[in-house]
C-alpha cells in the first residue's frame, strides 16, 4: 500500500513501467524514474509492467536536526533538513517524479543500495549518521536536477557538477562538458549564477558541506570528503574565507538557531 503510513517515501525504479493517479491525477514512471510520495498523498497503482524498484520511506522527524547536548529534551516540531523538501509540496504535484538524467542514475542507485545495507546492517552508533548524509544528497540532487530542466551549456555543466562535486574537478573538466572555452563559460555562468563555473562549484560544495554540518555528527574529515574537498584543512579555508566563520562554530550556531525556528 502506498504511500505508507506517517512516512515520506522514496521509490528509484530500476527497471519497467508504472502508471495511476497521484492524488487524483495521473502520472506515469518510465525506469529509469523515481517516486516521491508525501504522507498525506492518495496513491492509485492502474498498470505496471516489469517493474524492479527500491525503496527507502523514513518519518518527517527524521530530518530534525539533531539536537546538542544543552539542547537535548527539545525537539523540532517540523523538518529542518531543507534540501529535497520541494519534492513532498503538492502545489505542482509532478514534483512527486523528479526528473532523473542518465549520468545521475548510476549515482542514485549507489546511494539508495548504501542506504539499504545501513538500515540492515545497523553496524556501529554512526549508522542513522550515515543514513542522514545519504538522504541529504539524495534529495539535494533530485530538487537541483528538477529545477534545472532546460539542456544549455550551463545547465550541463550545472549537471555535471551536481553529480560529481564529491571528486574531483578541474575547469576543463567543466568546459570540456559544455564544450565551450573557458572565457564562454564564465561569462554565461555569471549571466545565469552570478559567479564563475570554478565559483559555483565551490559554493555548491560548502553548501552541501553547511547541511552536513548541522544535520549530522560526521567529523570534518568526513564531510571534507563528502562535499569534494581533499582535506579537511581545505573545507576549513574555504569554509572561513567564504562564510567568515570556521566550520566547527557555523555548526553550533546553526544547530541552536534550526531549535528556535
């Protein structure tokens, strides 16, 4: 039965096809298509065909941040976690199937198989830790892909830096996927982003880094690792520079702030 009870869910179909009515009107899912039901959706399954999916479903508490120590006893009364969120608002219902490009799939199917062997196999304390990092990529990169639609040089850049800001990235990378020289590309980064392609990269990664900060307790480290920086003296540079702020007070701070929202 779909969606399950109280839970947010998230179905990546690997294979086959699905159509029915998502609150009354009809989708239809091609693989490969992901599925982002809400709790409150009313679900209608009308035809499918070879379908092979997974799924990951998960309480709306589950993206409260955290809560500190001079903290514990409060909880959030409604998500933090930001990123994703678009997909679970009914005022466009399509946003329930994001689109999913042929370069993001291989990456989302890696994340939603590590997710389902954390949940299993619950190895160590850090496991919801993991889980949570997991997701915040899982839904910053479906709302970035379904916001940029369109198929312009910098939105395949846009594309590209999405699906790959973990590794590493030169600027030829980037104009070898726009195919455009490097003076091109900046010049219609900054019409469309305000900064240079190597400029949005950087802010895209303390972006995910900022997330990481508040919503997890991975060390530094670990969240250099995730967002794309080789150390974590490097996140800690760039982190300052940018923000005016080191990362390990940006996460205090925003930790008590996300408490009294």
């Amino acid at each position: 039965m779909l969606p399950y009870p109280d839970r947010y869910t998230l179905i990546l179909f690997t294979s086959g096809r699905m159509s029915g009515m998502l609150n009354e009107r009809p989708i239809s899912i091609v693989a490969p298509g992901i599925l982002c039901l809400a709790e409150d959706d009313e679900m209608e399954v009308i035809e499918k065909q070879n379908v092979a999916a997974q799924s990951f479903r998960f309480h709306p508490e589950f993206l409260n941040t955290i809560t500190l120590s001079e903290t514990r006893g409060y909880f959030p009364t409604s998500p933090r976690i930001q990123a994703g969120r678009s997909l679970f608002h009914r005022e466009d219902p399509y946003t329930a199937v994001p689109r999913i490009t042929e370069k993001a799939f291989p990456l989302l199917f890696e994340w939603f198989f590590i997710l389902g062997m954390e949940v299993q196999a619950q190895s160590d304390a850090r496991w919801v830790c993991r889980i949570k990092k997991y997701l915040i990529q899982i839904l910053g990169l479906l709302e970035d892909l379904n916001r940029n639609g369109e198929h312009s040089p910098v939105d395949l850049v846009l594309e590209y830096i999405h699906t790959n800001y973990s590794r590493k990235i030169s600027l030829e990378d980037l104009t070898s996927c726009a195919h455009l020289n490097r003076v091109t590309l900046n010049k219609l980064f900054q019409e469309r982003c305000g900064l240079t392609a190597m400029g949005y990269l950087l802010s895209y990664r303390l972006k995910v880094a900022s997330e990481l900060l508040t919503h997890t307790g991975m060390k530094l480290d670990e969240i250099a690792h995730a967002a794309g920086f080789e150390y974590d003296t490097h996140l800690i540079k760039q982190f300052t520079a940018k923000k005016g702020i080191s990362p390990t007070k940006y996460r205090t701070i925003s930790r008590k702030f996300s408490t009294v929202q």
